[in-house]
C-alpha cells in the first residue's frame, strides 16, 4: 500500500473511493481539505446511476458538484468506465495521486507509476498535517472500517499508533 501526505493537493478520485468516504460519511471532511476531481464517467456512475436507484449518495454528490466541492472533468473522450477514465486522465502536473480503493485498479495504476491513496491514508495524511486530531481520526476510519479492506484499516490504525 502505498502511502503518501497530500494534504490540500489535487487527487482525481474513482468511483469505489468517493462512495466509501460518502457512506462512511466522510465526504465532507474530504472536500474541505483536499481538491478532489471526478471523470465525467464517475459523476455518471455515481449520480446519474444512483438517482435512478434513489440512493442517498446520489443526491450527496450531486449536491457537492453543483455547490463546486466536487469538481468534473469535463475530458471529450468517452470512457467505458471510471477505471480507465482515471488512467488516462492523470496527469502528474495536474494531479498529485489517484485516490481510489479498488484493488485491481490500484495493480494496473502502479505497473503505469501512477501514484495513489487509499481512503484510509487520506485520512492519515489530514493527521499528520494537523487538520484533524489522533481522535478525530480514529473515530473517522472506524466509521470507514466497514468499507475498506483489513489490511488499510490496520496499517493506518498502527502508524496511528506509532
């Protein structure tokens, strides 16, 4: 896993880490402290597809794109899906990382160096800046805990420790 401090940089952001930190409720404190950008195709996989569904993350992220704490990447290019948008959409002079927490994309993006963040490490990062406290932060990656494999958990909650 890698781990990276990024605090207040630009992360291009797929759809399985934006609906963590938005179930988990942590999505406010995300945009607050980080410039986050989404493929226009996760906007369509997370909103669009959501509101057909009626699901309260739908309207969550839809609110935060309107109001501007989400911002779109409104690329010409067409992209079958969120993972490929995000490969093909970083660029390290615009983007410090890809925050995602999908496995098989996190493999694909480091065989191509592109760098990335997992949720957890995010909410690491805004510790060891200071934007949050020990506790804040514990009481954040437990609410987190059940979206997010073991391992990340425990990695974070032992540098915690540390």
């Amino acid at each position: 896993m890698l781990f990276i401090t990024i605090y207040n940089m630009k992360l291009l952001m797929d759809s399985d880490c934006l609906i963590k930190i938005t179930k988990a409720g942590l999505k406010e404190c995300m945009v607050q402290h980080f410039h986050i950008t989404l493929p226009k195709i996760v906007e369509v996989e997370v909103v669009d597809s959501g509101m057909v569904k009626n699901l309260p993350d739908a309207i969550i992220v839809r609110e935060n794109i309107k109001q501007k704490k989400l911002h779109v990447d409104l690329a010409k290019k067409y992209f079958k899906n969120g993972d490929e948008a995000v490969c093909e959409l970083y660029d390290h002079n615009k983007f410090k990382a890809v925050a995602t927490d999908d496995a098989k994309l996190i493999k694909f993006l480091h065989s191509l160096n592109i760098p990335y963040i997992v949720p957890a490490a995010l909410l690491y990062s805004l510790f060891k800046h200071k934007k949050i406290t020990k506790q804040k932060c514990l009481e954040f990656l437990n609410k987190l805990k059940p979206f997010i494999n073991i391992d990340e958990y425990s990695s974070v909650r032992i540098l915690l420790e540390v």
